[in-house]
C-alpha cells in the first residue's frame, strides 16, 4: 500500500538489530485516518469472505484492529497477556515469545468470545517471527473458529514469519513488506505489491 510506505519512508525510524521504529503513527500514537485508509484496503483485499469477528493481540494491535472492525461492522476481540479479576476462568490459552519485549507471555481469550461460529480476520500492526500470529491462530483452533484471513500493517520480509504463515495457506496481506533496511542510512526498501494500492 504506497501511503503506507510513503509514510514509514517519511516517519519511520531504522535501529540497529532489525527495528523499525513506526511509534509516531502507528503503535504509540495512532494516525486514526491512516488506520481507516487501511481498513478500506484489508476490506478490499478479503472482500466475500464471511468475516464476523476481527481478533488481535493486546496492546499494538488493538487500534488498527478496532478501526478495521468498524469498516467490517463486526466486533473486535482481543488476546490478553495476563490474567486479571476481571476475566472469567474459562478462556483458551496459549504462550507466545514477544520479539519486541523478549518475553513470553500466556495469551488469554475467554471461550464466550471466540466460538466454532466465528468467520475471524486476524490483525496485527507487526510480522516479524510470526510468534505472536502462530499463537493466535493456536486460539483460533483451540476455539474451533475458521481463520479467513490475517491483515498485517507493517511485515519484515528479511525474517521467517510471513513465509512461515503463507506456507499454511493462509491469505496473507500485509499493506507494507519491508524486504531490507539499514540503520546507518535509515534506507528502507520495500517488496513490490502488484495487487495493492
């Protein structure tokens, strides 16, 4: 998607060890006009697909996810990484390594969310690993939901996660695939998308 890549090139910012640092729009302050030029375009792209929930990963995920739910007019639900009073007791459950936090975390999803009935969209702001898709589709599975389709805002094409999630034949679409970056010239090149925008 070309007004995502333009802006990462605007905005972003390239660290050492692979970062790629998008928190002036996308996961810290949120740029609410671009998440809906996103939403249309994931709309687009999974167009007949029987989507009827949207379902992400706290906390990075959950403003594009909410954005895109609105589009879609279907709710959102997101995996929670701890446990709270709040929570029933009968959630699926699943750990998954955050690249970004060098941690692994129990991932939390209460069953009267997430039902065998549930066409879901999976949404995420980052593909890196793939640890934190492969966990949510781990949910998806557990719950007996249909997984339709994964939408991705930013993926690194350098690393395994987007290779490993199209090798299960899923319909991946991520609106910009960085194919490499370097943090002493802050140049970021992208993988060509014919079919996007």
């Amino acid at each position: 998607m070309k007004l995502l890549e333009d802006r990462i090139r605007k905005d972003g910012i390239v660290r050492e060890g692979g970062v790629l640092k998008v928190d002036s729009f996308i996961n810290h302050q949120m740029d609410i006009p671009l998440f809906r030029e996103m939403a249309r375009e994931w709309k687009r792209l999974f167009a007949g697909k029987p989507i009827n929930k949207v379902l992400t990963i706290e906390a990075s995920g959950i403003g594009i996810a909410a954005v895109v739910a609105s589009e879609l007019d279907v709710p959102v639900v997101f995996a929670k990484k701890a446990m709270s009073i709040n929570l029933d007791y009968d959630n699926y459950e699943t750990q998954i390594q955050s690249f970004t936090h060098k941690k692994i975390y129990n991932v939390i999803v209460s069953k009267k969310f997430l039902t065998p009935s549930d066409h879901i969209l999976i949404i995420d702001d980052f593909l890196a690993n793939g640890c934190a898709l492969m966990g949510l589709l781990d949910l998806a599975k557990e719950a007996g939901a249909t997984v339709e389709g994964i939408g991705i805002a930013v993926e690194k094409g350098f690393q395994p996660g987007g290779a490993m999630i199209r090798q299960r034949g899923i319909q991946l679409e991520s609106l910009a695939i960085v194919e490499s970056m370097d943090a002493a010239t802050g140049e970021i090149v992208f993988r060509p998308q014919p079919h996007q925008s």
